[in-house]
C-alpha cells in the first residue's frame, strides 16, 4: 500500500478529535455494571491517554473505498442523530481519507458489497500505538457477518449508528457496547433497512496485535473485523 510521508498527530486536527472521541467513549460510557467492561473500558482509555501524550507519529494512507462506502452517508446522517453525533461529526472531517479494507485475502461474495472496515490506530498505523487497535466497521443493512473469534486479542464495539445484534442474544443502538473477550465467538446481523457503522477496539499482547493475520479457517474468519 502506497503511503505519504510519516507526519505527527499534531499536525492532523481532526484525526486527534476522532481519538479524543474515542477517549471520552471510553472514559464517560456506561458499563452496565460489569466489571469486566469496566475494566476493558479502563485498559482502552489508558492506552489512548499515553498514546496521545507521546506525540505519535500519523502516517497517511491512500485513500481506498469499497463498495460498502456507498452507505457511509447515510450511515453519518442517521449518526447525527443520535447519542453519538459529536463522534460522528468528528468523524465526518476524516472520512475522505480513510482506507477502508476487507482484511481477508479471499472475501465470501456475500460479504463483499455489505462490509469493509478502517484502522485509525495501531501498530500499522495510520497513527501509530503499540499496544491498542482502533478503527471502524461499516456494514450495509441486511448484512450477516459469520461467527469468528480473535485469538489472544480483546475486541470491544460502540455502535455509533444503526442497530445490530450479536449472537442473536440482543438488540444493540448507537452508544452501546459490546464486549467479546479473546477466542469467544460472535457473529452480527444488521437490519433491513438501515446501516451500520461501528468504532472498535482490539487490546493484547503487542504480538497478537502486530501479527494478527485475518483470514478463514475453514469456511470462517478466524480473526476478523467484525
Ligand atoms: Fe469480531
């Protein structure tokens, strides 16, 4: 993948609004009483807060769409809103240079037109920290993404527009978060009629982090995005 010229996070305004955003996700969101989201919430605030004050270098991407983007606007529109619309306005400043991916070497055609997803924040940058993963999943409506696990690593997702559900065990609006802790599967149906957009986050050991490989095992992602 081609790549501008490493810069710092200072010099990219709105990038460091969007990991604000995440911060105060995190810091400020509900936990439903659950120590272990608590304390996945703790560890994700944490790192962003270090990482913010180390200055990290911001490493522009290529610009990449995938067919899924199509539904980015509308994704955004409905996003304001609701209880996250200052996340989603400050995303709506980035999103013409985001590098959406599928992560998987072969995608199931079922998937191709309905999912993508964008790193904001990890090893392999765009702004680089070692020791978290940030980024976002679109999902067009009507989508199923195939139960999948992620080894050694800690995935959480906020919804910040639409409604999914996971697992079949729960409806889940924007301001919701869900946890799936390392190896548990999950899957996600979205609705009829309208999209999806998440923000993620993936915690565990910096190996697992910088060496994660998506792809499918036997028929199923065994470390994907979604
Ligand atoms: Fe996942």
């Amino acid at each position: 993948m081609a790549k501008a010229a490493a810069s710092f996070l200072l010099d990219h305004p709105n990038w460091h609004y969007v990991l604000q955003e995440f911060y105060l996700a995190y810091r400020f969101g509900p936990a439903g009483g659950s120590a272990e989201i608590r304390r996945h919430q703790r560890v994700v605030q944490s790192c962003i807060s270090r990482c913010l004050n180390s200055e990290p270098r911001l490493t522009p991407q290529t610009p990449e769409a995938k067919p899924v983007v199509a539904h980015l606007g509308r994704a955004l529109d409905n996003g304001e809103t609701d209880r996250m619309a200052s996340f989603i306005r400050a995303l709506a400043k980035i999103t013409d240079e985001l590098n959406w991916q599928y992560g998987y070497d072969r995608m199931p055609r079922s998937l191709q037109k309905k999912y993508a997803y964008a790193e904001l924040l990890g090893p392999r940058g765009p702004v680089q920290c070692e020791d978290l993963i940030l980024g976002l999943v679109l999902f067009s409506p009507k989508c199923t993404y195939p139960a999948h696990s992620h080894v050694e690593i800690t995935e959480s997702y906020l919804c910040l527009s639409g409604s999914l559900s996971e697992n079949d065990a729960g409806v889940y609006p924007p301001g919701a978060l869900i946890l799936n802790q390392a190896n548990r599967e999950h899957a996600i149906t979205t609705s009829d009629r309208e999209p999806v957009l998440l923000a993620y986050a993936w915690t565990g050991p910096a190996e697992a982090l910088c060496g994660f490989k998506m792809s499918f095992a036997g028929g199923k992602p065994a470390a994907g995005k979604g």
